[in-house]
C-alpha cells in the first residue's frame, strides 16, 4: 500500500513530475531500466533483448527486442487481447512524444538529439517521415543521431520514452491517459479521483525475474532472498490521495500504509536527540531509512515576467531575503543542507562555492532599493506585491510553508501572495508559463547535471522543462558544447562554469538539498533506496501480517 497524490494521468508524454512517472511505471516500460541493486547506476535491458549496437561514429544505436512481448488484455484490441510489442510500436511511441499538438515537456530527450526530429516537428505533420527513428525489421529498432548523445541510454529508462499501443490512444482518444495499457507488471483495475488509485497483477507480464546479483551487503540485507523468481512479487497495490500529514500517520500506524515520512511537528517523538528511532517504533520493527535525495529546491522566477524577469536587482534582494537556515532548523527539523549552486552534492558539477546571496536582511533591502522598491514600493508609492504558486491545497503543511516564505520576505516590504493549487493544476500553470514565482524541486531523471543544466536551456522554454524561460547566450553556447562531450574533466569544469552563469543571473533562489527520512512496516520487504525508483514496485513483496 502507498499513498499518492493528485496527478494529471497515465500518458507517458505527460509523466514529468514524481507523482505521474511513478504512476505511469506500474503499467508501461521501455526499452531500458536501471538495475535495481546494483552501484553504482547502471542500466540494463528491459524490453530490448539487450544493449544495443553502436556505430564507430556514435551516431547509430540499433536495438534487437525482446519477442513475445504483448500489450495487456484490453477492449482497444480486436477480440480484448493484447497484441505483441514490434519495433514500429516504439517509433510511433517516439513520434507522439515529439507532436507539438501534445505539448509534452519530455519532447527534450530527442528533439536537439534525433536526427532530422527538430525539422519534423517544425513542420507540425505526425504523418511526415522521421529518418531518426526506423523499425528495420518487426523487432529491430534504429535510433540516428544528428550528432553524439552522451545520455541516450539514460533517458530511454524514463517514462517519456515508453512504448504505447496505437490501437489505444486511437480507442480512447482524448480520454486515453485515463485508460493506461501498457506491458508492465501491473495493470489498472480502478482509480477514483483524488482518493484511491487501485492496480492488480497483469497476468500478460513477460518474464522478468527478481535480481540474482547485487552489492556485497545486499544479501546481508536479505535483498536477494527471492533471487529468480517471478516478478511482479505483490498481487494488488493501492495508491491513497492523503492531504494531511495526521491521517497519513494515523493509518501507517494502523498498518495500512507500507510507509511514511515524518511531518516536522512529529519528528522529535519519532526521532530521537541522536537521529535514530524512537524505542516505541523500533519495537514495532519499523525500520528507519535516512537517504540523500539528489534533489535541488527552489523558488523559480519567471524571465517573462515584466516585474521580475527584468529586474535582475529584485530577483537577487528576494534570495538574499530568504532565511534558509531557519527554514532548515524550523520547517524541516534539519532535514535539508543549504543548497549553494543548482546541482546537487553527489553530482559531477557541484563546488562548495559560498552561495552569492545567503541570507543578510539589510543587503537584501539595499537590493530592493537599488532594485526600484526602497522599503518595498515603487517610485509612485505603490507596494511591490509579488505572486507566488506552490502545490498543496487544502493542506495545512503548505499553508505553513506558505506563511514562512511570506514572512521572510514581509521583512523587506515585499507582499508575497501565494497561491496553493491542486498539484496537477500547479503543473498545469508551470507548463504553460503562467507564473511570476513558483516554488519547486527537480529530482534528477539520471547521474548527470546536464539534467539540471538543461532546466536554463532557452530552446527548452515554456511549455518545456525551462519554466523559468530563461535564456542567456553564453550559457546556450555552454550547454550544446556539453550536450556531445562524453564524462571527463573538461566537461564537468563546463558544468561548474554554467551553473555559476545561473548564479549570477539569479534565476532561482535556492533553498537546499533534502535528506529524506522514511519509515517502512516490518512487512514491507526488498526495500533499497534508489535514486530513480519508479519502476521498482515489481521488486516489492509483503509478508503475511
């Protein structure tokens, strides 16, 4: 059992944020996944029979799938049952992520990439040729580069780039992310809005068995007890839309819930003066997970604005208004380090650099003056109101986190309105670029900080991944020189060099990196923190209890 959120639906064009992706990998796969134990990240074949062939020049990766691979059982097909898989269906998959007409902010995993995918896109016709994506044969796939791709096998283990039926979007038309058929483990049996989303078994699933090799400890860990066996391991999976934290916790204690973080008014009666466990859950045998997130928090201003894209002043008197430090010890019971510089410790990129604009209440005023706004109003005598959206509506944790950022900044003269939205409506305004500020975390798609990097990239603005639409020459420059250089020392130095750009111009202002901390019930096993680990409910089992 899980606990969810709100989400926009099932289609995999659509799957960018945590909520859908996870969503999204119960039911579809690609060709690619991460391998669930082993470290460092290394990818594997899932639907392809293996990893593909790559030409001398880097340009073409052929992939071989795997035969006897069906769609699950569903009324889009002639007669209900699911068809197999071919090399056609992953070009028609590719192609629709790529159609204008959806808007997908997954289309930048081909559309610099793919030979000839910037011109087919341009001239707006689905049925046009594509020469960059080609089925040779019922099971070979041709992948051609326009030039070289460093990440192409990481971002085919994303969700943008599973395979979808055409009987299925055709059936179901605007009504297909609501009807999820796909090859995965697990299929959708009912899903009531905004309460409960409910999968079973998919007794189609082809063939993959649980993980026989893994880490030294891992089987210390007991992590390859069911080593060969059958995958999926649950039979049922329930996903609840829980809004308040105290109803999460009521339930995971009543164990209906496999897990559960800890809200910051219950942390000191779950954890105790030295991080560990409280001795009344221990004795529960719940067991305490402290993992680093590669993630980056932030609040994002948006270059299109008229009153903050402009006025670089502002935006830096804003940052450097921003107490992140009470914020950590206050709102996240230490959870988090100040974050310094867009990407994330861990990652190839990331310097110990002193961030530029850490929290000084009287430079950030001499900002907001030089800015245009002493003591916070313009020179008409009007006070500076700014706007702010953030997921969370309804609940009572985000109207906290709500008030704290508008009291930070209250202390310069600036009114900060914040507006808590439904999450799929929150998406739904980033996407299309109706912000002034947004607050937000990008949770890396693979070990790489041009996974960052590119979040600054003007051709990725709205409705792209660039939600702030910020575009800087140099910095554009920057990013198609590293988007074909293979991991080495002169890149990462460019990385360091672009995200410093980004400091500079203070596109965002930056809260931290998390720690998350997460309980898990006895009975909840084959559990390993994973950086990527949407597709790993198949690893999961529940012992009787």
């Amino acid at each position: 059992y899980g606990s969810g959120g709100d989400f926009k639906g099932f289609d995999p064009v659509d799957s960018g944020d945590v909520e859908s992706a996870d969503q999204v990998c119960r039911v579809y796969e690609g060709l690619l996944e991460y391998d669930y134990l082993t470290r460092p990240y290394r990818v594997i074949p899932r639907l392809a029979a293996a990893l593909p062939e790559v030409s001398p020049d880097g340009l073409t990766y052929t992939f071989k799938l795997r035969q006897g691979v069906r769609f699950q059982d569903d009324p889009c097909f002639p007669g209900g049952r699911g068809r197999e898989v071919t090399a056609e269906d992953f070009v028609y998959s590719f192609r629709r992520l790529l159609d204008p007409k959806l808007e997908s902010q997954g289309d930048w995993i081909f559309i610099n990439h793919v030979l000839g995918a910037k011109e087919w896109v341009q001239r707006g016709d689905h049925n046009a040729p594509l020469p960059g994506f080609a089925a040779r044969d019922r099971y070979t796939l041709e992948i051609r580069l326009a030039k070289p791709y460093p990440q192409l096998l990481w971002v085919l283990t994303m969700p943008y780039a599973f395979v979808v039926p055409r009987e299925a979007v055709e059936f179901y038309g605007a009504n297909f992310r609501n009807h999820p058929v796909g090859t995965g483990p697990f299929r959708l049996k009912s899903w009531r809005r905004n309460y409960r989303i409910e999968y079973e078994r998919n007794p189609t699933f082809n063939g993959q068995r649980y993980p026989s090799e893994g880490e030294p400890e891992d089987r210390a860990a007991g992590l390859l007890a069911d080593a060969g066996k059958p995958l999926p391991l649950l039979d049922r999976l329930v996903d609840y839309d829980i809004q308040e934290y105290y109803t999460m916790w009521q339930m995971f204690l009543g164990g209906q819930l496999y897990s559960s973080g800890i809200n910051k008014d219950y942390f000191e009666k779950v954890i105790t003066p030295e991080l560990g466990l409280s001795d009344a859950l221990k004795k529960k045998g719940i067991r305490l997970y402290k993992v680093p997130n590669l993630v980056t928090n932030y609040i994002g201003f948006n270059m299109r604005d008229p009153v903050v894209g402009p006025n670089k002043k502002l935006r830096q008197a804003f940052a450097t208004a921003l107490d992140v430090d009470k914020y950590i010890a206050v709102i996240t019971n230490g959870r988090y380090s100040p974050a310094n510089t867009p990407i994330p410790p861990g990652i190839p990129g990331h310097t110990d650099r002193p961030y530029p604009y850490q929290y000084n209440l009287s430079r950030a005023k001499q900002l907001l003056a030089e800015a245009g706004y002493p003591g916070g109003r313009d020179a008409q005598g009007r006070p500076l109101r700014l706007t702010m959206i953030m997921p969370g509506a309804g609940s009572t944790d985000a109207r906290q986190l709500a008030d704290f950022w508008a009291e930070q900044l209250r202390a310069i003269g600036i009114e900060l309105v914040v507006q808590q939205l439904t999450f799929a409506e929150y998406l739904r305004r980033e996407h299309d670029g109706e912000t002034q500020l947004f607050i937000a975390g990008w949770v890396i798609d693979y070990p790489d900080a041009e996974n960052f990097l590119k979040l600054f990239y003007g051709p990725n603005k709205c409705p792209g991944v660039n939600a702030t639409n910020y575009q800087n020459p140099e910095f554009d420059r920057l990013y198609e020189q590293i988007a074909t250089m293979p991991d080495s020392p002169e890149r990462t130095a460019l990385y360091e060099r672009m995200a410093q750009i980004t400091l500079d111009d203070c596109v965002w202002a930056l809260i931290g990196y998390p720690l998350a901390y997460g309980l898990y019930q006895p009975w909840f096993q084959n559990y390993k923190p994973h950086a990527f680990p949407y597709a790993n409910w198949k690893f999961y089992k529940v012992l009787p209890h």
